[in-house]
C-alpha cells in the first residue's frame, strides 16, 4: 500500500468512526420516548415532534450545511457536527419541557447529524474518485452501526441509572470521540485526486440547470418514498398480517425481520457500492431496484408464513438501503468532485421529501382501501418505475454529458 493508500484508508477509517458517533440520536430514540412522556406530561404525538425536528433539520437544511463545509474546513464543521450532536443529549437531558426537548434534541442533534453525515458522504467521494460507491456506502453504514453498537448499553443505563443520565453520559463519550475523530479529517489536495479533471466540477448554480440533477432528485424522492412505505411500518404489517407474534428461529418473527433488517440495510450500502464501480451506477441501480420491487411481491405474497416474511423483510431492506451509496457517487460521477460536498447537500432534500411523505401517505392509503396491499403496490411501482428511468433515462441522458 503507497502513501497515498494509507492517507486515504486513514481518512476512511476515521469518517467512519464520525459516522457511528452520531447515529444513535437518530436510531435510540424510541428508547427515550416514554421518559419524556413522562418528563414534559406531554402525549406521545407532542413528544414525537421531536424525531420530525431531528430529520426535518438533518435533510431540508442539508444543503446550507454543505455550502458551510465546502467554505469553511471540513475537519472544524465536521467536528463542530460532532459536537452538536453529543451536546444534544447532553442538553436534553436537563429538559422537562416539550420546547427545551425540540431546542436540544431536535435542534441541536438535527443540526449536528446533518453536518456530519453530508460532510463524511462528501469527504469519502473526493477521496475515493476510483471507489466512490463503496467508500460512500461504508460510511453510509457506519450511520447505523453506532447504533448497534449503543442500544443494548443506552437500554441497559436507562434501566440502571435513568435516561437523564444515560443522556448525559453518552451524549459526552460519542460527542468527544466524534470531535477527536474529526480532527484528523481534512479534504484531499489536488496532487491527491488521481485523474486530470479530479479537482474540476460544477458548482450548484450550474448544477441546478440541469436535466441530469432533478432526474436524480426525483428518482430518490421516489425511491426514499416508496421505501419508507414499506419499511416504516412493518410493526403494522406483522400486528394485521397475524405473524408478529410467530417464533421464527425460536424467537418472535417481529424483532428478529427488525434485527436482521438493520444488518441487511448496514451491509447493503457498501455492497451495491462496490458492484457499482465495477458495472456501473445505473446498472446497478436497475438490479437493486428490481430486486426490491420483488422481494416486496413475494413479501405480500407470503405474509401469512412468519419465515416468509422475516427473511423477505431482510431481502427488502438490504434492496433500499442502497440509495445512500449510490447516489452520492452517481451525483459526483455526473458533476464532479470540486463541490461534492454541497452538490450532495441539494439531493440529500430527497431523502427528506420520502421522510416526510412515506410513512404518512402509506397511512393514508391503508386508512383509506382497508388494506396494506395497495401499498406494497404503490412502494413496488415506484421501484420498478425508478429502476427503468435509472437505465432508459438517466444512463443516456449522462452518455452525451462530460462525466468526471
């Protein structure tokens, strides 16, 4: 391994690190949601305002935060982010009020996660102009495997201590091992970005006149939508479908399908990221998509049968998580590296849009037919509709631009 191998696979390791450091506000936070319940004597409904404010912040502001990251030094915003998010928790947990709980929490942890992870995607994708897929979608799994990492010992502190505490101690330990990380982050320099056009690119302005972005948007709009129709609500698909209760391994189908789906949407990211320099980006995007379209059709198909439906939920998660690998390296693929950061700021809004209209319109729809399965038949069309465009549209259409 050259120098320039070890300097990069550094900056990997320690992005990486970052990531896993803010993922818990995100992914822990069911496990604080009765506490503040009982803490503020406010309704669930009030006290889930928090989690919206959290993703509200993360994505729909992500492109200021990525401008802030492209102007200033990445290593200080990236640790400022850091920052942000551990005195997130550490703030909460002197709240007893819903606005002290939206002001630290969901501020402050919304802010910081999303300074984080769209300065980390925006590193790794200038760093790695050869492994773009695969080196966006490991830090793109690191996101969640902080999580796995931190649920058994926050649960185990909240049952010992209290959630005041649990906020407060590690809210400290993951804000001071991400600044620590992120110190030794920094942005590649030009005799570092192998290729004669690797430090060009377009900037937003141009980038925003293009056919090419707002295609990209609206497949991840759609992608992110339909997804988050499945994947946000299989608590309900178990509970009607008769299977939650079900053993499955000898355990309950429910929480095994959610502990497979975590690691399957972890390994997926670097996966399909990997496959993706080598077949390329909108091929890779035709397999995954396709793949998720049927594995949500053999997923209703067999949602009576509780092993059906834990492993094919395994399958459908590990065919969605891809996104977070794939676009941002198709994005710098098609603009270039020079503002990767605050290019993949303005398409990460996508990501919002699908939080947003996921889970809600899935509600809707079943409220309305009475039944899951024209939801799985929306989320299946949006699938196949989107894997067509990636190969029919999108593929072409980069053909006759000059890719970097």
């Amino acid at each position: 391994m050259n120098s320039l191998d070890q300097r990069r696979w550094t900056q990997l390791v320690l992005g990486l690190v970052v990531m896993m450091t803010i993922s818990s506000p995100q992914y822990v936070w069911t496990l604080f949601v009765k506490p503040f319940q009982a803490a503020t004597h406010a309704s669930l409904a009030a006290v889930q305002v928090t989690f919206t404010v959290v993703v509200v912040l993360q994505t729909f502001f992500s492109p200021v935060q990525g401008i802030l990251i492209d102007r200033f030094s990445p290593r200080l915003m990236i640790a400022l982010g850091a920052a942000l998010s551990g005195l997130g928790w550490v703030a909460a947990s002197f709240a007893n009020s819903l606005a002290a709980l939206y002001a630290t929490y969901g501020l402050l942890c919304g802010l910081g996660t999303g300074i984080v992870y769209v300065g980390i995607v925006g590193l790794m994708v200038r760093w790695f102009p050869d492994r773009r897929g695969f080196a966006a979608g490991l830090v793109a799994a690191g996101y969640g495997m902080g999580a796995m990492i931190t649920t058994f010992p926050v649960t185990h502190m909240i049952a010992a201590s209290g959630f005041r505490t649990t906020l407060l101690v590690f809210g400290a330990i993951l804000g001071g091992v991400g600044v620590l990380a992120a110190c030794g982050l920094r942005a590649p320099q030009s005799s570092e970005m192998p290729g004669p056009r690797a430090a060009t690119g377009k900037g937003p302005r141009e980038m925003l006149r293009t056919r090419a972005f707002w295609l990209m948007f609206l497949m991840m709009t759609m992608m992110s939508t339909g997804g988050l129709m499945a994947t946000a609500n299989f608590a309900a698909f178990a509970r009607d479908f008769g299977v939650g209760g079900a053993l499955v391994f000898g355990v309950a189908a429910l929480p095994f399908a959610l502990t497979l789906d975590r690691v399957t949407n972890g390994l997926t990211r670097p996966f399909f990221g990997f496959v993706s320099d080598r077949i390329g980006r909108e091929q890779t995007m035709a397999v995954a998509f396709t793949l998720e379209a049927a594995s949500l059709g053999l997923l209703l198909y067999y949602r009576q049968n509780p092993y059906g439906f834990a492993l094919l939920s395994g399958v459908v998660f590990f065919a969605w998580g891809e996104i977070f690998s794939l676009f941002p390296s198709l994005l710098t693929d098609t603009f270039g590296p020079l503002h990767a950061t605050t290019n993949y700021g303005f398409l990460y809004m996508a990501q919002g849009v699908g939080s947003l209209l996921g889970g809600p319109v899935a509600a809707l729809v079943h409220d309305a037919a009475g039944s899951w399965v024209p939801v799985f038949s929306m989320a299946i069309c949006l699938d196949l509709l989107t894997a067509a465009l990636a190969f029919l549209v999108l593929r072409p259409m980069r053909k006759k631009a000059v890719l970097f």
